[in-house]
C-alpha cells in the first residue's frame, strides 16, 4: 500500500492580502452592516468558485445564479451545493449557515438584536468552535511569513486561548468580524484547486 501524501498547503499570499482587506472593510460597519456585508462577502466569494467549478453559462446573464427562479441565487443554495460538488467541507458549511442565519436574524427581525444578544454570542462560540483549526493553521502561516502588521491582527487568535479570550480582548461584534473575514479569504484559496467540469463539446472537441 503507497504510502498517503498529504496535500499541499493552499497559496496563502491570497490569504495574507484579503483578510485584513475584509478586516477594515466590516470594522466601519455598524452591527446590523458588519453581518450583512460579511455574508455578501462569503456569498461572492462562493458564486466565484462555484463559478470556475461549473461548464460556463452559454448565456450572457448565468441563469443559475441570476433571475427570480435562479437555483443558485441564495446564499443557501450556494452553501449546500458547493458543500455537495465538493468545494468546501462540512465545517465550513456549518459555518457559512451560520453567518447565513445571523445575517437573517439582523436584516429581518422585528425586534431589536444586536452584539449583546445571547443568540448571537452564541452562534459566534459555535463559529469559533468550527474554526479552530483553521485558526491555528493561518497563524503558523502568517508566523512563517513574518508579516507584522498580520501578527499583530491576528496574534490574540491562537485557538488554544479559547473564545472567551478572544472575546475579552476584541469584543463580540470584532470577533464576529474577524472570524467572518477569516473564512472569506481562507475561501479565495480554494480557488487553484478546483477542477472545472468539461462539457461534453470540449471533450469532443479534444479528440
């Protein structure tokens, strides 16, 4: 039995120029504005792999991801099916559901919600918990790459110090920035892996 080789580590420059560019963008944001921007963020980022995943749209306008009855035109639908076609894994699904329903809970409740609720500390702990070993997998990264002003973003993320550090030192709605920035770039380095699906003219095309 050949012995299995571990796969190569994503291109993290991606990661070192877009996550402190997501980072200041959400920081300017009110409450409500820093989860509704952040899920735009994360639902942009899932059309753009799923995007080079797919045979392209014979159409000028996609028609899976534009118009009233497109099949791909909600945040939803482009988390499960990129979960299914293989673009992203379990957790990183959980956690896109869970940016997806805060942004819900702060762009359509009636009643007033904000950091302070314990329905959103909540459903960041989780979004930590689902996150940590891409925590301690980007601050060996950017440790490596002895980028200071990065260090210094990130440096109180270590995931052996627990949420509640986390929280303590950058507060709730930072934290939720953070983490929702955190997944958008990690999500760019995807991009170079994805193998697109061949329509059957190009197969032909090829013989």
């Amino acid at each position: 039995m050949s012995k299995r080789v571990n796969p190569p580590e994503p291109p993290w420059d991606i990661f070192i120029v877009r996550f402190p560019a997501f980072c200041e963008m959400l920081k300017h944001e009110s409450e409500r504005g820093s989860v509704i921007v952040g899920a735009v963020l994360l639902d942009e980022a899932l059309e753009q792999l799923l995007k080079r995943k797919l045979v392209p749209s014979p159409e000028k306008s996609d028609e899976l991801f534009k118009g009233s009855y497109a099949p791909l035109a909600s945040f939803s639908a482009k988390i499960d099916f990129a979960y299914r076609v293989g673009i992203i894994g379990l957790h990183r699904r959980s956690s896109l559901h869970i940016i997806r329903k805060l942004r819900n809970d702060f762009a359509h409740s009636s009643l007033q919600i904000s950091f302070e609720s314990q329905k959103v500390h909540n459903k960041v702990q989780e979004l930590f918990k689902l996150n940590k070993a891409l925590l301690d997998l980007i601050w060996r990264t950017v440790e490596d790459a002895q980028e200071p002003a990065l260090i210094d973003l990130i440096g109180s993320s270590k995931a052996k110090h627990g949420v509640d550090y986390l929280i303590r030192i950058m507060g709730w709605k930072s934290t939720f920035e953070f983490l929702a920035a955190m997944i958008t770039a990690s999500l760019y380095t995807f991009e170079g892996d994805i193998e697109p699906i061949v329509s059957p003219d190009e197969v032909r095309n090829s013989r």
